[in-house]
C-alpha cells in the first residue's frame, strides 16, 4: 500500500499532457488506440479547458505523473436534474499499481464532484478490463447500465 500522503492530485498543465499520453498507451488497449502525435491530444487539452466543467486530473509523487483521469460534471433533467460527474481515462503507471493509488484518485473524484453540486459519479468501462470491473465493484459502484459506442 502507497503511502497515500505523497500522492498530490491536482488539474493537469499542458507541460503534463505527455505524460498522460504515456499512461493512456500504457496497456494492451492504449498501445492499439493512442498515438505518438502530441498536437492532437494538445488541441484536445485546450477544448477541455475551454469548456469549463471538463477537467484533467493527475496525481503526482516527487514530481512525476503517476495517475490520472478526467472528470466532467454533467447538468441534466433526468433523475430529477441529478448534477453528474462521469470519469473517463481512468489509468495509474503499471509500477505504481496495487499500492491505494486508484482508491486515492477516486476519493480525489468523489470530493470534487461533491463540491461541484453532483449527486451520481458515473464511468463507464471496457467489457474487457476485468480487473477494472473489480476495483469498480469495491469501491461501491454498481453496473446498472449497458453503454454502447458508434465511431462517427
């Protein structure tokens, strides 16, 4: 178990975007779907910005990225206008892996959702990340959706 009190969580500058581009392709889906291109992820990094409710948070430890994801707060009229917070990009470097870092990173969501008037943290996940789906499952989350996807 990491000792929770050297991971620092904080919104992503660009000068961290290569690095969370280095967390995103690490693993068996990441290597088939990111690319080497920094502009791209760049130009995303600016629109998430700009949009104001679309944040990218890393943690670091003595300086280096180890975790991130991205959290986006979410008005609806639905569940009688429950404001939501979906997560996305969900990814701790392998070597930091099994030490508390995922559980310390969702305590970091569920705060700042709380903070910014949510009451529902969603994610959705890859039907293949069984491991993921576990680690979902103990923190409290339940699957009570069928996501799906079209490539435009």
């Amino acid at each position: 178990m990491t000792d929770q009190t050297t991971v620092a969580f904080r919104p992503a500058d660009r000068e961290d975007v290569p690095a969370v581009i280095a967390l995103l392709a690490d693993d068996l889906l990441g290597q088939a779907r990111e690319t080497e291109d920094p502009a791209v992820y760049l130009a995303a990094f600016n629109a998430m910005r700009a949009e104001g409710n679309n944040h990218l948070i890393i943690g670091t430890e003595a300086g280096r990225v180890v975790c991130c994801y991205q959290i986006t707060f979410i008005s609806g009229l639905s569940l009688t206008a429950t404001r939501r917070a979906q997560i996305e990009a969900v990814r701790v470097a392998a070597d930091r892996r099994g030490r508390g870092l995922g559980e310390a990173m969702f305590r970091d969501a569920e705060a700042r959702a709380l903070a910014a008037g949510c009451g529902l943290l969603q994610l959705t996940t890859n039907k293949t990340r069984g491991d993921a789906h576990r680690f979902y499952d103990r923190l409290g989350f339940t699957p009570s959706h069928i996501g799906y996807k079209k490539n435009l």
